[in-house]
C-alpha cells in the first residue's frame, strides 16, 4: 500500500504542496476506514459482572423463637393431716411413679382403719343374725304361725343389717385409703427438685403450699410464636404435598440453642392452638423434642427451625443484583443476548441467606449484573463478565429478612441442594 507523501508526488510531482491542500488530503486518507473522529474517541463498553441464573432445589424453612418447657409437672401435696416423720428421697434426684416421697405420721389413721374393721366385722354379725331371724320368719309364715307384720319387721331387719354393711365397708375403705395416703408418692416419673418441708413439720390435707416438685424433662415442650400468614403458608405447602424430611404433612423442626448450635435431635410438631393472640397477630404451636440427656431445661430460651417442604426449581438471585423502587418494588438489571441492559421486574417478598427467591421476573439463563450497576443504566453497551459469587447459599444459612421495607424483619431461610 503507497504512503501518504508517495501518493501526493505521483499526483502533483516535485513541487511543493499548498499547506492547506496537504492537510485537506491527509485528513481524507484518516477517514478512508469510516469512522468519524467522536467514534475513535469513544470508550471501550464498561463492564458488568453476571450471573447465569438457574433452577435448583431448595428447603425452605423458617426460624423462630421459642421458650422450653416441662413435659409434665406434679405439684406434690399432703392429702391427709399429720406431722412428717421422714423425707424418703434426695433433692434433685430422679424418682419413679409411684416412689414414696415422705412418712406422714401414720398411728391415728392406723386406728382409724382398725375401728372401721371392727365396725364392719359387728354389721357382718347382725347381718347373719338378720338372715337367720328371716328364714325362721319365713318358716313360720308358711305354717300360718306368725302374722304377716312380723314377716315385714323380719325382712327389713335384715335390709337394714345389709346397708350396715355396706356402709361399714365404705368406712373401712376410706381409712385404708387415709392410711395409704400417710405414704406420700411421686405421682409420676421426673427429676424432683428441692423441699419445702422437713421432718417434723405439720402438713395438712390439700395445702396450697407444695412439698416439691416433680417435672418429666424427657420429652421436652417448646413453645414457639408462629405468626398466622406464617402458619397458612406452612399448611399450604404441606397440603399441596410439598416433600418433606419429616414425613406427609408433618414440618421437620430444628432446634437450635442460644448460642446457635444444632441440637442432635430432631423433634415434631404436638398441637398448635386453636385462638389467634390479638397483640401479636401469633398462635403458639407446640413441639416436642427427646430429652434423653436432659440438656434441656424448662424455660430456655431456643429457636426453632420450621421446615416448609422442599421447592423444586426454584430461582435464587444474589441480593446485591437486586434493587427496589421508591414504591418498594424488586427491581434488576439483566444483560440481553445483544449485550444491552435491560430493566425487569421482579417478584421476590422472601430471602434465603443472601440471596432471593424469586417468583416472577427471571427465567432460567438469564444473565443478572451483581456488579458495575453504577457504570450502566438500561439501554447501554455493556460487556458481560461472569461474577465470582457462589449460586446456592451455604447449608442451614441463616435468612436476611423480607424485602418489603414496611415489614419486620423475617426469620425465613432456606438450603439450596
């Protein structure tokens, strides 16, 4: 190809070139490639980095706080009066249903008892007496030898003799039962704690005033507050037969201690009450979890993970790829094939970790820039470069919150897989 001054001596020889003539030819040889000057001076297309959205299997789960709380309670009380003569048990120790616990002084009662068999023994008496004065009545009644009047007195001494002892049998029942109680039982199995009483002292029949208390801590309740959209979106999924670890229609519940260790069992949900507490919007749904080392203790303070069943292809977005609106709406710059931005819409009300589930707006394969939003604005060039960002959250992540700006924060996370 001929320069640019061998071009201009074969068409004009030797001779020296007007200044302006040279510059007009110089500048026709620049833009012999098209391009105008503003174009040669324009920029490179910023770029952007993307992440290729895809399906993937998510739990969904959600963590909420709750209180522990004792299986069963058994407030031991005296239910006789008497002095006590001996505690039968060490403090804190694990009892048996049925284990004597205290010795009521049991003399009085003993008697009592003794009265009543002898009470019964003297009804028994009179009553085989009365049956025997009724056959001979009879007889005698048959042979025309006595009136009908003294049959009648004869056959209601003997009704008479019968209720004797009836009511002696209830009598000596009463005292064996008052004797029995002298023996105070743990009326179930548990760890008993510390007495109010000591020997000597004098209880009396149904006292509101407690000897010990024993609690079963193994089961242990947790009782969590579910607010009630909570509790409808949970049912739903279990309706609907989203899968589940814990089996059809049950949610797998994790429990979680205060300092966010993972409790080694799992546990399942008991009962969720019937009424709507008005203040919190919230019902309180029961769990249970085993106990066997009894390192729960009533009245712990614990979160419980709820499980809502598994979402199949569901979306994830990373947050930092999503923005929102003055009216609060999820909005998100993609890159087309063309690489242009484009703006889109989203539907995404819940994060898992740090990350979205979106509902509308993304479709499989689209690229969502999660960096270098202030460099673009739809509608511009930009070049795509693929983000170092992980596209499923970490297992058992703990969710950020909703994207609603006027909600509370929510305690929703999920476990991609």
């Amino acid at each position: 190809m001929e320069t640019e001054k061998s071009l201009m001596v074969r068409l004009f020889g030797a001779r020296m070139l007007p200044m302006w003539l040279a510059v007009l030819l110089l500048a026709g040889c620049d833009n012999s490639s098209g391009q105008t000057k503003a174009e040669r001076s324009a920029p490179p297309p910023p770029e952007v980095g993307v992440v290729e959205v895809q399906p993937q299997r998510v739990n969904l789960s959600m963590e909420l706080p709750g209180r522990t709380a004792a299986y069963r309670i058994s407030e031991v009380r005296p239910q006789v009066t008497g002095i006590l003569q001996e505690r039968l048990f060490e403090q804190g120790a694990q009892v048996k249903a049925g284990e004597v616990l205290y010795q009521i002084d049991p003399n009085r009662y003993r008697a009592a008892h003794q009265r009543a068999q002898a009470e019964l023994e003297r009804a028994q008496a009179e009553l085989r007496q009365a049956q025997r004065e009724w056959a001979r009545t009879s007889d005698l009644f048959e042979k025309n030898a006595v009136s009908k009047r003294q049959r009648d007195e004869a056959l209601s001494a003997l009704e008479a003799a019968r209720a004797d002892v009836s009511r002696s049998q209830a009598m000596l029942e009463t005292a064996g039962i008052e004797l029995a109680y002298t023996e105070v039982k743990a009326p179930i199995a548990g760890r008993i704690g510390p007495t109010l009483y000591t020997e000597g002292a004098l209880v009396t029949a149904n006292q509101p005033q407690v000897l010990a208390r024993v609690v079963q801590l193994d089961p242990m309740y947790v009782d969590i507050q579910l607010p009630v959209e909570k509790l409808a979106r949970i049912r739903s999924s279990l309706k609907e037969g989203a899968a589940s670890e814990a089996g059809p229609n049950e949610a797998e519940t994790v429990l979680l201690r205060e300092d966010g260790t993972v409790y080694p069992h799992r546990g399942r949900v008991d009962v969720t009450d019937v009424t709507v507490n008005q203040s919190t919007s919230s019902v309180t749904v029961r769990a249970v979890f085993p106990n066997p080392d009894e390192d729960l203790l009533p009245g712990m303070y614990v979160r419980v993970r709820l499980s809502e069943g598994i979402r199949e292809n569901a979306i994830l977005a990373p947050q930092q790829g999503v923005s929102r609106n003055p009216q609060g709406e999820a909005t998100a710059l993609l890159v087309n094939p063309e690489g242009e931005v484009v703006a889109r819409q989203l539907e995404a009300e819940r994060a898992i970790g740090a990350f979205w589930l979106v509902e509308k707006g993304l479709e499989p394969g689209d690229r969502l820039i999660v960096s270098g939003l202030q460099k673009v604005r739809p509608g511009a060039k930009v070049k795509p470069v693929a983000a170092d960002i992980p596209l499923h959250p970490p297992q058992n992540q703990q969710a950020s919150g909703t994207n609603n700006p006027k909600k509370n924060a929510s305690d929703d996370e999920g476990t991609a897989q």
